[in-house]
C-alpha cells in the first residue's frame, strides 16, 4: 500500500493512506456505466469505489408473508408476487440481508448523496430502523398512493393502496440534492407533497412477453421520474442494486442521467436492457434549466481568511496524486503558482478548469472537497 505526505497546518505530517485501491476500483464505475450488471449486488458492489455515485434507488425484496395462493370471488387465481427472489426464511435472515446491501450502498454512496429505498408494510419499518442504525439522515417517507391498487379478496383487512419510500442523506452533515423550486413548478406552483398519487404499472408502460407479465414488481415510470427529477442533476451516475425490468435505467437515460444497474436473474438483465435501449432521452436543452439557487460566489481568500483552509496546508486531488500548497495570498503552488482553478487546469492540460471541484482538504482523516468549505462559509457569512 503506498502512502502521501501531506503537510497540513504548520508542517505537521499526516500520513493518509493514498486512494490508490480506490483508482482501481473506479473503473468499475467507467466500464460499467449505463450498464446492468449480472450477479448478487451485496458482492458486486464489493468491487466498487467508496464515494462513487451520485444516488440510489433500490427497490429491494419486499419478503412478502403471503401464505397460499390468492383467489378472486370469480374463482380465478390473483396474480400476487410469490417469485423465489422475494422469500427469506426469517426476519433475522433478511435483516442480515438488508444490513449487508445497505452498508455497501452508503460506502459507495458520495458524501453529499442520498438513497431512495421503496418498500411494504412487510419490511419498510425494518428497512428505515437499519438505515438509520447504519448513519443514514432520514429526509422524507414518501407515500405512493396507488390509484388503482388491487383489492383485499378476502376482505379480512384494509385494502392495502400504498407503499412507502424512504428518502435519506448519506450522513446527517451531507449537502443533498433537492430540486425545490422545480418540483414546485411540476406542480402547479404548490410545493410539492410527500403523498404521490400514481397509478400502478398498467397499459403499454407494463412490459409482457407472450402476454405475461416479464416482472411482477415493475414500478411506474412515474414514481422514478420525480424522483431523479427531483433529487439528482443532469450527468449524475444513479445506481440501482436491484434493477428488476429496469425502470431506473429507462427513466435515467431519459432523462440525461447515467445509470449502474444489477441484478441477479440474467432473464430480468435482458428484459431491462431491451426495455432501455428503446428509450429515446428528452433533448439535452430541455434539461439546462436551473431554477434553483445557484452556488455560492466565494473567493477562495475568504476561506483562508475565516480559517477554513490554512496558509501553508497542502492542497489534493481526489486521489492524492496531485497535490499543491497554499499561499497567504490566495494563490497555490506545486513548483508553479496560479489559482486554484489555472493550476488544477494545468496539471489537467485544460484551458480552463473549476478548481473547486478538482481540490480537497483532509479533515477527520477523509479528503473533503474544497468546495464544501465554500458551502459551509456561504452558510454562516451568506443567505444560503
Ligand atoms: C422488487 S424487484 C425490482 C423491480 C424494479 N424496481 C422494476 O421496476 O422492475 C427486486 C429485483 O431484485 C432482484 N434481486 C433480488 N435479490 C438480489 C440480489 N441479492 N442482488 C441483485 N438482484 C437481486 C430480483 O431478481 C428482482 O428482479
């Protein structure tokens, strides 16, 4: 394993370890991007960098309780999930399951990302005490009202007309993304509310083969539509461990985002790729809208001055093979001086680049990029 120097507030050495398993992990992320893995996510994602994806959607298995076929007064047989991918043996066994994937989802999760999990009665509850066990931030629970759900044939409880998902950060501290302003617009000038009313999948939206239903839990496009709407940007990469028909691959790629898919049943791959290579993405125009507010306009000198970053700190990429140091006026060396963007521009050989993105800080022992210092600085000093 190798090692950085990186002198950091008055000459004192922290030795961090250099994110080199990191480099090669990452890519992973390249060479499977707009792609569905085939396999067990809890192993494929192993094999995935830490920080790598901007959101994820996971609708994982429900472990419905369903006990014996279901049938209508008309004496024909309800269509009900009873797939072998959505049995556990016990609650301990399928809490084991959901710690494990969920923990692989925050590592590879970025610092400023969030999760969507959808979920029943039957494991939502044991789904948000893990997810809050495990340091997510609980954001919103979301409620998807079915406007046609199917109906309780025995009539022996309430017809059951909704499923609920739960929005989180990756950490409390984490500065998610929340397209306010524009869910507000999509609808109708009123804030948006966390009750959804949708209709299930039905129609031509339902993909059948040979008249069949290909998958017996495909979600509503428009479920996934306000969500990536909603909480991710143009280009981001959303990962989905549990991609079933893929409806997060069509709606991303719709919608000028970039997906990683996995799934475990290699008919349900080729079901989803056949599904999303026939989806034509919005045009790119469409999408350059911003009616949010935008970043904060902070001189790097400021950070200086408040304390954020330190004259003389050492200065990094994200993975520790570039790095630069801070000069009392603003500027920052690496055997050449310039700006923090003219510099990360030329150890790129761009014209230009923003240096905000591009340089990090250690803090509690993680590479922190600057541009969360310039957030932290507008929200104490600025109106944001
Ligand atoms: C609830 S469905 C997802 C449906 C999907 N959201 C859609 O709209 O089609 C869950 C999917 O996860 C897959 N699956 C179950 N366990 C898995 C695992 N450990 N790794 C990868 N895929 C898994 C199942 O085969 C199933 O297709």
């Amino acid at each position: 394993m190798a090692w950085i120097d990186i002198s950091y507030k008055g000459g004192k050495y922290i030795k961090m370890r250099k994110l080199n398993k990191n480099m090669e992990k990452k890519s992973i992320i390249e060479d499977n991007l707009n792609k569905i893995i085939l396999g067990d996510s809890i192993e494929k994602l192993k094999d995935f960098p830490e920080n790598s994806v901007d959101l994820i959607f996971a609708d994982p298995p429900y472990n419905m309780q369903l006990q014996g076929e279901l049938w209508r007064p008309n004496q024909t047989k309800v269509d009900a999930v009873d797939d072998a991918w959505d049995k556990y043996d016990s609650f301990e066994h399928y809490d084991t399951f959901t710690i494990a994937w969920l923990k692989e989802c925050k590592r590879v999760l970025k610092e400023d990302g969030a999760i969507w999990v959808i979920g029943s009665y039957h494991n939502i509850f044991r789904v948000g005490k893990i997810m809050q066990d495990l340091g997510f931030w609980v954001l919103n629970d979301v409620i998807w009202m079915k406007t046609n759900p199917m109906p309780n044939f025995k009539g022996t409880r309430f017809n059951n007309a909704h499923e609920t998902l739960i929005w989180a950060s990756k950490n409390k501290s984490s500065r998610y993304k929340f397209h306010y302003k524009s869910m507000k617009a999509f609808n109708d000038d009123k804030q948006m509310r966390s009750d959804w009313h949708i209709p299930i999948c039905l129609g031509d939206e339902r993909i059948k083969i040979n008249g069949v239903k290909a998958h017996s839990t495909q979600k509503p496009e428009e479920l996934l539509y306000r969500i990536i709407l909603s909480t991710s940007d143009v280009g981001d990469i959303i990962l989905d461990p549990f991609m079933g028909s893929g409806t997060t691959g069509a709606v991303a790629k719709l919608l000028g985002r970039n997906y990683i898919g996995i799934e475990k049943e290699a008919f349900y791959k080729k079901v989803a790729e056949d599904r999303i290579k026939k989806v034509v993405p919005v045009p790119e125009d469409t999408l350059l809208y911003s009616i949010e507010k935008p970043k904060p306009k902070v001189p790097f000198g400021n950070l200086i001055k408040e304390g954020y970053v330190n004259v003389g700190e050492m200065i990094v990429d994200k993975f520790g093979n570039n790095k630069a140091k801070v000069n009392a006026n603003g500027t920052i060396s690496n055997g050449e001086v310039g700006s923090i963007h003219s510099v990360s521009a030329r150890i790129l050989g761009k014209e230009s680049n923003n240096g905000w993105d591009f340089w990090h800080v250690i803090r509690d022992e993680q590479l922190k990029p600057i541009s969360d210092l310039r957030w932290a600085y507008a929200k104490k000093f600025m109106d944001y």
